[in-house]
C-alpha cells in the first residue's frame, strides 16, 4: 500500500543508511582537489581549491548539451541523467567517459523495470557507489512521486523500481537527493501552490522517517533541486524568491549548518552560477570543488569551480 513503512523502498534504504553514515564520517572537510575550472578539462582530484572561494562561470560539459538533472560517480567518468525521447517522454540515461577531462561519450537508456512509453522519469541521484538509485516519476499515473531502483554490482542493469513509501503523498515530489541524514525533496504537499524542500530523516534501526518542510529555506517563492554537499553541511538549490538575483528567476542558493543537527543559515543566492534564465543545482563533488547545474528546463549541464 502506497505510504506503509513497510514499502520495499524503504527496506532497501534502511539497508543503504549505514553505507551513507561511513561515507559522512570519512567526510573531508579541509583544502580539497580541484579540476581546472575548464568546462572540457575537467580533472577531478588532481589540484587543490579553496573551500572558501567562490565559484567560477559556470562552462559547458562535453557530451551533455541535452542532459537535465545530471549526477555522477565520485569519479566523475560516470553521470546519470534524464532527457526527452520522441514519442516516450522523458527517460533516464547514463554515459560515461575515460577520463574526467575527456567528453563523454554516446547516452545509453537505462531502461528501468515497470517504465514504458508512457511514463517521465527525472532527478536521479546515484549513491551507494552507483549501486542504488532515487528518482521521481509519474509511474502511478497521477502526479510525480519519488522512486528507487538497485542493482547488486555496476555491471548489471538496474533492477525493480519501487516507490519511496512514506515520502509520497497524493501531492507532488520531486528532485530526491539521498544524504547520511535522511532523503532531500522538494514538494507541493501542505495545500501550498509553491514547492518547498523537504527531508525524510533517518530513524534508528535504518529506513525513514516522516518528512518534515525545512522552514528556514522556505520564502513566499518555490524552491526546488536540493543538493548537499558530502558531509551535509551546505545545501544548493533552486529558487524564484524575489530577492534573488534576477527578481521571480529560478536561480541557484546556498546555506550552510555547523552539522547536521543544526538548522541551515544564511541563504544567499550564488551569483556567478546566475543568469536572466532558469539554473537549478544537480550535483556537486565530494570535495565541494565543482557544482554541476542546469541551465534552462532542460538542460545543458554546466560545471562551476572554485578557485585554487
């Protein structure tokens, strides 16, 4: 039954949940590597950045002109995303490249278990080292919910996809984002015309909880795509409050917590991601030197870097 705790999402992220508690504390939380800030050269770990820069103009990523909502590997030679199919909605893919400096290469369908022509998927987010999956649908025919999809090795497809049971309500859910200390979403839920974000934290004994709105990133406007970075600490994401950079324009923010038991603080917009278009945050590097983004509903993916 569609909300039980007892859904089989739910089964698999309480088995996922000590995974993304170890990977929090091997957070590194000092001076961190760096690519180098160029769009087709992109070399992940090989120089340093300063944690307190700010990030540079945001460039194009070779071979992901029509990719939305794209997340990679720690590697970064590894990205999932979503793009349209003619006749079939907007499906997941995946792509990969050698190296992180090179482009990447052709986008092959992931072709998840129980979608067809008639269902859109996005927001995919990879965890547990690409072997598990969060995403949100329209699988049930009504409105977009979140979903989960997992594989035993990253040799193999993906294999049954399941609703993330108490995080869905009859309202929208979009955009998951899976952290050590709960599930990240933005929805409609709570009679509210605007999207406000959301976190379903992890409860003792794995699996989660009831999803509660992060009231101090709430403004009269929406806010959407939420991504944090490795250690949990500093949240990105979409917003069209109207004290942002381009008034009413969906742009990037940020705030940031001491630790994860603390509320976030200090929202403020990222002003060399901005644009007089649409940004919305898809992913950011384990060591908080490049964010990934969209630029426009529909891509393409730009990359933004710190300084060294």
């Amino acid at each position: 039954m569609r909300g039980s705790p007892y859904a089989p999402g739910v089964r698999r992220l309480a088995l996922l949940v000590p995974i993304l508690l170890a990977s929090c504390d091997k957070a590194d939380l000092g001076p961190a590597d760096t690519g180098t800030g160029d769009g087709g050269d992109v070399d992940a770990g090989s120089r340093r950045c300063d944690p307190q820069s700010e990030l540079g103009p945001p460039l194009g990523v070779p071979g992901l002109s029509a990719a939305s909502g794209a997340t990679f590997t720690s590697d970064e030679r590894e990205v999932f995303f979503s793009s349209p199919v003619a006749g079939s909605g907007q499906k997941l893919f995946r792509a990969v490249r050698d190296d992180p400096r090179a482009a990447f290469g052709p986008a092959n369908p992931l072709g998840l278990v129980g979608t067809d022509e008639g269902t859109n998927e996005y927001g995919p987010h990879v965890v547990d080292g690409g072997l598990t999956l969060v995403f949100h649908s329209d699988l049930d025919g009504a409105d977009f919910d979140l979903y989960l999809a997992s594989r035993t090795n990253t040799a193999v497809p993906f294999g049954d996809t399941s609703p993330i049971g108490d995080a869905n309500t009859d309202a929208e859910e979009f955009d998951p984002w899976m952290a050590p200390d709960g599930l990240y979403f933005s929805s409609n839920r709570e009679g509210s015309e605007d999207f406000a974000l959301y976190r379903a934290p992890v409860v003792p004994g794995g699996g989660l909880g009831t999803p509660r709105r992060i009231a101090e990133l709430d403004s009269p406007g929406a806010e959407w795509a939420p991504v944090l970075s490795h250690d949990g600490r500093t949240i990105w994401f979409a917003s069209n409050r109207s004290d942002g950079p381009v008034a009413g324009d969906m742009d990037v923010w940020t705030a940031e917590r001491p630790d994860v038991d603390t509320p976030f603080s200090n929202a403020r917009p990222v002003v060399a991601v901005s644009s007089s278009g649409l940004e919305f945050p898809s992913w950011v590097s384990e060591n908080g030197c490049r964010l990934y983004l969209d630029r426009g509903a529909g891509g393409p993916t730009l990359i933004a870097t710190r300084e060294p």
